[in-house]
C-alpha cells in the first residue's frame, strides 16, 4: 500500500494516474485518440504513458490506461496529453 497523495489515505493502485475531476457528463468518441499522458499517480509519482483518449468533458479527457489486461480510466487534464 502507499499513500494517496490527493486524499491522504492507502490504496492499491499507486502505479495508476490519478483523477483529476470527476464530470458529470462528457462526449464519448467513436474512435479514441492515442496520446502521450504525463500526469501523477495515486503513489504520487510524476509518469508518462501512451494511452487512448476516450471522451472528453470541456478540458477534461478520459484517459484508458493500461492496467495488466484491464483498464483504468482516469480523468486528467487536456494540459497533460500530448497527440502521438
């Protein structure tokens, strides 16, 4: 377990990119767009990792990491992706 920097208490899942918001509605895409995501995670460290961008809500975008055969999705701010 390690700490959550964002709340403050132990999770499991400190190697995943953490949320940045939570909207309420969003645009989901047809087809999702790969994108290079440089954002923290819930251990607190700075990553970056090639996903896909899955929906979008204003400046928010819904990102689909990779996680050993299932997926996280996370929402992170427009700034942290990069088109690839």
């Amino acid at each position: 377990m390690s700490l959550n920097p964002l709340h403050g208490r132990p999770v499991a899942h400190a190697h995943l990119l953490a949320h940045q918001a939570s909207p309420l509605s969003c645009v989901v895409f047809d087809v999702p767009l790969r994108a290079r995501v440089t954002a923290q995670t819930y251990g607190g460290d700075v990553v970056t990792v090639v996903a896909d961008v899955v929906a979008r809500s204003g400046e928010w975008l819904c990102v689909a990491q990779d996680d050993n055969g299932s997926t996280w999705n996370v929402w992170v701010h427009k700034a942290c992706c990069e088109p690839v």
